[in-house]
C-alpha cells in the first residue's frame, strides 16, 4: 500500500490550505493509500540551529516534533507541502519547516534518503494564479534537492475568505485528482 504525508502551513484550521490539502488526502485515499496529515501550527518546530550536524550525520541534532516528520517523510511514497502566500513567500511556521528538512540533503546536495513525488499547495489573496510563480519554481527547486520532486502545483488565488477554495468545485476537483495521480 502506497503512504502519504501532508503538512499544513496555515494557522487557519479550516482555511484554504486545509481545505486542498484535505482534498488530495481523499484523492489519495481513494486510490487506496495510507495517509497522515501534521499541522505545523500545532507543532513544537524549533527554527534550524545551523550547527551544521547534519552536514556530517543523517539526522538533525534538535529534538522536537520534526523527529515525526523526517520519519513519516522517510516512510513515505509521496508528500504533500501546503501553505498560505505571506509577504510573498511560505508562512513563517512552513520556514521553519522547509529549513529544518536539510538533513534529508547530504553533504553533496544530493536526497540522502531517495526521492518522492510531492505536491506543493498554496493560497494566496492577490487573485493572479502566476503572481508568486516565481516563489513557487524558487521552492520547488531546493524541494527537488532534498529529494521531493514536485509534479504538481495547485493554486488557490483571491482567496482571503476561508471558504473560498472549498467553494470551488474545479479547483476541488484538480485537487482530488491529483491525490489519486500521486498516489498511482
Ligand atoms: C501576514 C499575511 C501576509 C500575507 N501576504 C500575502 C501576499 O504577499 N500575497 C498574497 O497574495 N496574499 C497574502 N496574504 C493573504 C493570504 O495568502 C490568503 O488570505 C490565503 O488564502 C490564506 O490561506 P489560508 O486560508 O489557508 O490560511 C497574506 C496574509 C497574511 C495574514
């Protein structure tokens, strides 16, 4: 059976990112894989020390609720990283996070622990799909070096209203899809 993880980079617990995430989660589901979602809001994630450890060994020398995340990532055959547009960029808790995956590139800036495929979700106010393509290609390119290799990347734009994404049966549907796809 294939597994799944997805991370939610919004504080919104029923937002946007939630809603899309939530939706290639059932996608994925009903291709028949095992999912688990973690809530990065929820997380203690302390921000990367730059002890460089992890340049010598596989692991990062912190202890707190990434030690979850690498392992569920490791276990993994596909991921899912959504987050909210904030000042053009990832939300300051999805930082964090994207930091603290440096351990899975080695020394080399080579995947220590293999590649999968990813999706990558985001949210944003400015109603301009393309607007932060820029950002996105940006993040997708240092996702590939730790060994998440995006096939997909779904946008929800004008979306300030919460509800605003789950509202949008097209954009709903491209999610589920590509749950089932990133799964198969
Ligand atoms: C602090 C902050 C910064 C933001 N910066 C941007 C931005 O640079 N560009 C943009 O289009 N929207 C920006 N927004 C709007 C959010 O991206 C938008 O409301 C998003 O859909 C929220 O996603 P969520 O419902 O998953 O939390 C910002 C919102 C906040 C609170």
């Amino acid at each position: 059976m294939k597994k799944l993880v997805a991370f939610i980079g919004s504080p919104r617990k029923d937002g946007n990112t939630a809603a899309l995430v939530g939706e290639i989660v059932r996608g994925a589901q009903a291709a028949g894989a095992q999912t688990a979602v973690f809530d990065l809001y929820a997380m203690n994630i302390a921000p990367c020390q730059s002890c460089f450890t992890c340049r010598q060994e596989p692991a990062c020398s912190q202890q707190d609720d990434m030690a979850a995340a690498y392992q569920s990532i490791k276990d993994a055959d596909a991921v899912v990283i959504g987050s909210p547009v904030y000042m053009h960029q990832v939300t300051g808790q999805t930082k964090t996070f994207l930091d603290r995956l440096f351990p899975l590139m080695d020394a080399g800036f080579q995947p220590r622990f293999g590649t999968r495929k990813a999706i990558a979700v985001y949210s944003q106010g400015n109603p301009d799909p393309q607007a932060f393509a820029a950002a996105f290609a940006d993040n997708a390119a240092i996702l590939k070096i730790m060994g998440l290799d995006v096939a997909a990347t779904l946008v929800a734009a004008g979306a300030n209203d919460p509800r605003a994404a789950a509202g949008d049966k097209n954009l709903m549907a491209q999610a589920f899809a590509a749950g089932q796809s990133l799964v198969q």
